[in-house]
C-alpha cells in the first residue's frame, strides 16, 4: 500500500519560491571561467562578501574558532539561515553570495533551475549519518521498517540517506510513512514514539544517542553520500572582484575545517557554546562530523547525480537534472586539487 509523506509549511515555501525562480535556466560552469581565472589577480580589501550561515554552528564560528577570521581580506556580511533550502533561494536571489549546504538541497535547487553553482566540496566522516530507533524498539534491521513511520527533514542529506538505506533492503519511500520533521521536532518525534524511526545528522544524532538513549540502525557507512557543498551565486561569480573574494573564503575555510579536523576538543567546546549541548555530546558529535575540503572531481560529481537521480526515482524533484551543470570547478586549487 502506497504510503503519504507529510509535507510541512518550510517544504511548501520552498517549493513555491522555487516554482517562481525556475525561469532563470541553467547556467554551465564555463560561463564563470573569465572572472575565476582572473580571481587571482585581483584585489578584494574593498569586497563585501555576503554570506549565508547558521548561527554559532557554521563557518563564522569555524572560523573564529580556528583563529582564521581575522584573516579575511574582503569585508563580510553575515546572514543566519535555520535550514539550508532558505539559504539556497537566497544564494538563487542573489541576496547571499555563498554559503554552505548538504548533498540533498543542491538537488532541489538544480530542479528549480536556481542560478547557482557547486564550487567547493568537503568530505565527512560516514558517522556524521544515523538512522535511529528508540531504545526499546522491537525494530532491529531495515526490513522491518516497512509499515513504519520515519521522520527525516525533506531535501537534506537526511533523506538520501534514508533513501539507500530503504534500496539496498529491498524497500522504497512508498513502503513507509515519512514525516518531513526538522530536526528539533525529529528528536521530540522520536522520544515521544510519535514515530518508529529518524534519519538525522550531527550533532542530533549523538543527541538522541546519548541523551536519549536512541538506538542505532544503521550509520552513513555504505550508505548516503559523505560530501557537503558551499555554493555559491552565478552573479557573485561573473564579478571578477567577488570570485577573489569567494577563492580566498574557500581557502580559509578549507583551513578551518582541517584544523576543527585536528583540533577537535577545541572545536566541541565551541560548538557546544553555540547549541547548548553537554561536552559529551558535542566532542562525539565533533569526532564524528570531521570534514575535509576536496577538489570537485568527476567523482564527486558523479556522486551528486546519483543524489539528484534518487530524488528523482522518488518522485521528490520533478524530471531529470544534469547535476554537472551546477558546478564549477575553477577553485579546485583551494582544496589542494588543480584549478
């Protein structure tokens, strides 16, 4: 019996913001090439570089906390975002110039034709990904989570996730009920046995772990897509000025997050500042969440499409997207890699 995902109001606005932006088209990634290439060249001290983040959890913090925000050689207007879609339509807008998001809002936003580009790309640890149970539940593989109630936020690396862990058992979103939950009302779901299963990320994963006591089913490893992506706006890189900009942030934050990599007492007790959460929670969820910069290699893109085709397959995104459309290599050199 087919099964109905419960669309919540954050899926509803996003679909209609991004219903109204599809009319801006595709752009391919050679079109920034000109003013990337002169990136190196130019001088940013008089940039203001708008970027989208999450309040003491994102890359203003990492950078602090790595002691690399004072290196910064544009200026820096800073926009806080409670979800990543959001973030996406303004980047689309060109109200933000770049920000960072998971494997899954990319996605939809290829699908609504969002003038946008992939132009760096880190990789996680698989742990950073749960699949979770409450402690006393009579569930014990994925099998048995046909019939079953999972809460996952829609569009996020969360629901890939779910998505392969359904495939590879034989099952397919039509075969459970799935709750489009953030992930505070995930978490409540979840302790509140409002629903069997969640699919969720750090730090609310070792959350529900250790505070409340969920049971792991399964991790990210075999399973998902282990990259993250900091896109950015087709506009802010057509400026040669801005692509300067956005070189040099990439390079720091690369920096950043190999240091928070190394460093990942230090970085825990920052992150817990910021949520609140114990120290124990927060140096779990530090461990497990460490991220490297890579270069946006044919693998990685590769790896996106396979994203963008499950969503697909699952009725999620309408039609086909060429994800390699949606990206642009030229900064590849701030992650190690070749421009």
């Amino acid at each position: 019996m087919t099964k109905i995902r419960k669309r919540g109001p954050l899926h509803l606005a996003a679909a209609l913001a991004l219903l109204a932006l599809i009319a801006a088209g595709c752009s391919s990634a050679s079109a920034d090439g000109g003013a990337a290439a002169k990136a190196s060249t130019t001088s940013v001290s008089q940039v203001t570089l708008h970027i989208g983040d999450q309040a003491g959890a994102g890359a203003q913090a990492l950078l602090t906390a790595a002691g690399l925000i004072s290196k910064l050689p544009f200026k820096v207007t800073w926009s806080d975002f409670t979800a990543r879609p959001p973030m996406l339509l303004a980047i689309a807008a060109g109200a933000v110039d770049i920000g960072s998001v998971g494997n899954g809002p990319p996605v939809f936003a290829a699908a609504g034709g969002d003038d946008v580009a992939i132009v760096g790309a880190f990789q996680a640890s698989p742990h950073g990904s749960a699949l979770l149970v409450p402690a006393n539940s009579p569930i014990h593989s994925i099998a048995q989570l046909r019939g079953k109630r999972i809460a996952v936020a829609q569009g996020s690396s969360a629901d890939y996730h779910l998505l392969t862990v359904l495939r590879k058992a034989g099952l397919s979103a039509h075969d459970v009920t799935l709750d489009n939950l953030q992930p505070a009302a995930g978490l409540a779901a979840l302790a509140a046995g409002q629903v069997d299963a969640w699919d969720v990320w750090s730090p609310f994963a070792e959350q529900a772990e250790i505070q409340d006591h969920a049971r792991l089913l399964v991790s990210g490893a075999g399973y998902g897509s282990p990259y993250s992506f900091t896109v950015a706006a087709r506009g802010a890189l057509a400026d040669p000025a801005k692509a300067a900009a956005i070189r040099d942030y990439l390079t720091l934050l690369a920096e950043a997050h190999a240091w928070a990599a190394t460093h990942q007492a230090a970085w825990a007790a920052v992150w817990a500042r910021a949520t609140g959460l114990p120290a124990n929670v927060m140096t779990r969820a530090a461990r497990d969440d460490a991220a490297f910069a890579v270069p946006i290699t044919p693998a990685v893109i590769s790896s996106e499409q396979q994203v963008a085709n499950a969503f697909t397959a699952a009725g999620l995104i309408p039609g086909h997207v060429d994800f390699s459309n949606y990206v642009d290599n030229a900064f590849n050199s701030t992650a190690g890699g070749t421009s």
